[in-house]
C-alpha cells in the first residue's frame, strides 16, 4: 500500500486520472478511513492525503450570494465559523452535535459526506439546505444536489477520477427557521440512531408557507420526506398536524435492523423527532404555543 500526498488540487486530480485501474482512498480527516483501515475492511493500493490542499479549507460567499464551503473544512470550523452563524446558522448547529470535539477538529464535512454513512450528522442539514456538492476531475467538474449524490449504504456518484472539493449552499429564504435533532443510544457525540433537520417558513399570522425535512439513519442513504412537507405547507402550526407529519415522514424511511436499533424503533424515533422539530421550531421561533402540544 502506498502513501501519496499532493501539493495542491492539480496534482491530486492528476493521479486519479492516470491510476483509475488502482484501488485509491481518499483520506480527508482520516477519522473512519483509519478505523476502517485497522479493522482490515479495506485493501487500497494506495491512500491519498489531501492533507495538503490549502484550496480545499475556504469557507466564502460567492458573488451570486450562495455559501461555498471547501470540503476539507472541519466540523469543529463549521461550528465556530461566524460568516456561518449568520449566514446558515443550520451548519454550525448540527456540526456540534458531531461527535466529540477531538474528532470534530481532525474530521471533515467533505470526508464525512464522501464516506456515505447513513447515520452522519451533516447530510440531513445539507438536505433541507438545498445544497450542491462540486465533483472534480482534471478536465471538467459538475454540482449533484446534496439529495441524489447518496446512492446506497455508503455509496455515492463520486467516480474514480473525482474528488469532492467543496459544498455549495444557495442563498436560505428570509426568516426560515430551521433545526436539528438527533437520537443516540448514550450521548449527542456518537452516532446517530436517527436523525432530523428541519428548515421552516411561516407567515406572520403563523401559516406554513415552506418546509424541507432531512432524515439520516433511517434508511440506506439520507433522504427527505416530501409527503410530510407537503401535509404542512399551507396549514397553522397544530400538534396533530405535526404528529401526522412525522407519521408520514416515517412512510419515506426504509431502515434496517442491526446492532444499534431495529428497523421498528427507528420508524419510531422519526415520528417521534420530526414531531418534536417541529414543536420546538416553533417555541423557539416565539409564534406562539402549538395548539395541542404538551411540554
């Protein structure tokens, strides 16, 4: 196995191409290719670091408005950055649920979306942010919405010659409110058994004008739950509307059973989160109570 690392994007798209008949991984912060490597469930021919990418570590806004943030950026980043706090207050909210702070310091958002874990904090957030993923390789790149770049348990549409080089976040609606929650067998650092985010748009008078609705863990690949966003759009907040859009949430999710959690508990956990995104959205958001809703 070889160790390889470039000096900058150029040299690294370079080698992809000329080595597509080799196995190589893409090291980022390292924090699960290295615990999979220890346990033997991976033979590369050769691990590249980008460890070395400068180009990657950016956090900007672009001139149309939109966020551009490098995929060697770090959760611990994600979750202090100011330009974020104001801007896409989602990200820095869901990346200090991310494991324990010694891991969001090394691991990163690009390594995290790329690994394809189902359970992973970041990729329901990106969801109901309407977020791209720029793929690269030495002759062109493309931008894959966030919510068809997933395409099996740990499986993505990053080809053998790309690299993942950054995230890219349109600008959010005026006065959404958004937030994330997940549901962990002991802590908030480890992974999730299931987990919600939520971007909310209502009107003065409390009308639900737009919703997205992340879900990581319940099902192969995170998905969002169209039916439950579209049960709320046009209604005033009312907890048996919220419990019936987590009942149809649960409908879009497709678990497994394993060690963690049966696929029957999962489906439980989303009904239960979604229901509470949405209530707690709305406490925070001072709209007023839930008609309905127990504290």
């Amino acid at each position: 196995m070889r160790y390889f690392r470039p000096h900058d994007l150029g040299e690294a798209l370079e080698y992809l191409e000329k080595n597509q008949g080799e196995t190589v991984k893409i090291m980022a912060g390292g924090q699960s290719l290295l615990v999979m490597l220890r346990l033997g469930l991976l033979h590369p021919d050769t691990i590249m670091s980008l460890s070395a990418l400068e180009e990657l570590r950016h956090i900007a806004i672009e001139p149309d408005g939109s966020l551009s943030i490098g995929s060697m950026v770090t959760h611990q980043r994600i979750a202090t950055d100011p330009v974020l706090s104001d801007y896409a207050p989602l990200l820095p909210r869901t990346a200090r649920k991310v494991a324990a702070r010694q891991i969001r310091n090394l691991g990163t958002w690009g390594g995290n979306i790329a690994h394809g874990e189902p359970g992973s904090d970041p990729p329901a957030s990106l969801i109901v942010s309407d977020a791209h993923v720029e793929l690269r390789n030495r002759t062109r790149s493309r931008r894959v919405p966030i919510d068809q770049f997933f395409l099996d348990y740990m499986s993505t549409d990053i080809q053998p010659d790309e690299l993942l080089t950054r995230i890219i976040i349109p600008p959010q609606p005026a006065h959404a409110k958004t937030m994330y929650l997940k549901h962990t067998l002991r802590d908030d650092g480890d992974l999730a058994i299931c987990g919600v985010a939520l971007r909310i748009v209502a009107d003065d008078h409390g009308l639900i004008r737009d919703v997205r609705i992340g879900i990581n863990g319940a099902s192969l690949t995170p998905i969002r739950a169209r039916r439950a966003e579209d049960s709320l759009v046009g209604q005033f907040p009312d907890d048996t509307l919220f419990r019936q859009a987590g009942e149809l949430a649960a409908t879009a999710c497709d678990p497994m059973d394993d060690a963690e959690a049966s696929a029957e508990y999962r489906l439980a956990v989303v009904k239960a989160l979604v229901r509470r995104a949405l209530v707690e959205t709305f406490s925070e958001d001072g709209q007023g109570r839930v008609e309905g809703a127990k504290a």
